[in-house]
C-alpha cells in the first residue's frame, strides 16, 4: 500500500486525514476523522466505500449506498488487512459478501460505474 495526504488539526493535533492509498496501482480516497476514543475511516471507490462500523449500515441502505464495513480498524493500513463484516443490499447485489478482503470489495466497487 503506498499513501500520499494531507491533514488538518486542532491545537496542533491532527483531526482530518484525507489520504490517497493506492492497492496495487489503484488509487482510493480515504478520510480518516479522529472522534472519540477511535477514528472514523473511509476508503472510497468509484462507486462505493468502505468504512468502519462507525458509520451505520442500517442508514447506508436506506439511502441507497453501495457500502461494506470493516470493524477493529485504526489506521489504513488496518483496513485494508480487515475482512468485510457485512454490507448494504446494494453491495452485495456487486458480489461484496461477508469475509471478503476490503482490496476484493473496493475492485468490485470500481468495476461498478
């Protein structure tokens, strides 16, 4: 995984990582947001992402979003190592299932434009 990114901070600390992470010559948008006791990550695809269970699963399929998640995460390198722990309706209708590799899912979501 190569990564490229910038941040913002408060009072010096960093808040707001917005970083490329490229898997095997492909480029993601990751954001990773500091609340709390541990972060919130995002990798986004063309046509979907990939996050951790800070965000809701039950919310993302409401809306229509093609999302998997990932849980036990606190960097890039973490989620990209993790496994799908579920996903919306619309990811699985992609082929995004539970136990899949997060770099399988992202390709799946890049297929799908």
């Amino acid at each position: 995984m190569e990564a490229a990114g910038s941040s913002k901070s408060l009072n010096g600390k960093p808040i707001v990582l917005e970083q490329t992470v490229i898997l095997d010559g492909k480029s993601y948008h990751g954001v990773q947001y500091h609340l709390g006791n541990a972060p919130l990550l995002i990798l986004r695809a063309k046509s979907g992402y990939v996050a951790c269970s800070y965000v809701d699963k039950n919310a993302c399929d409401r809306l229509g979003d093609i999302a998997a998640f990932v849980s036990g995460v606190r960097c890039f390198d973490d989620m990209v190592k993790a496994k799908i722990k579920h996903a919306t309706q619309w990811a699985e209708d992609l082929g995004i299932r539970e136990g899949m590799s997060v770099k399988k899912a992202l390709e799946l979501m890049d297929a799908e434009v």
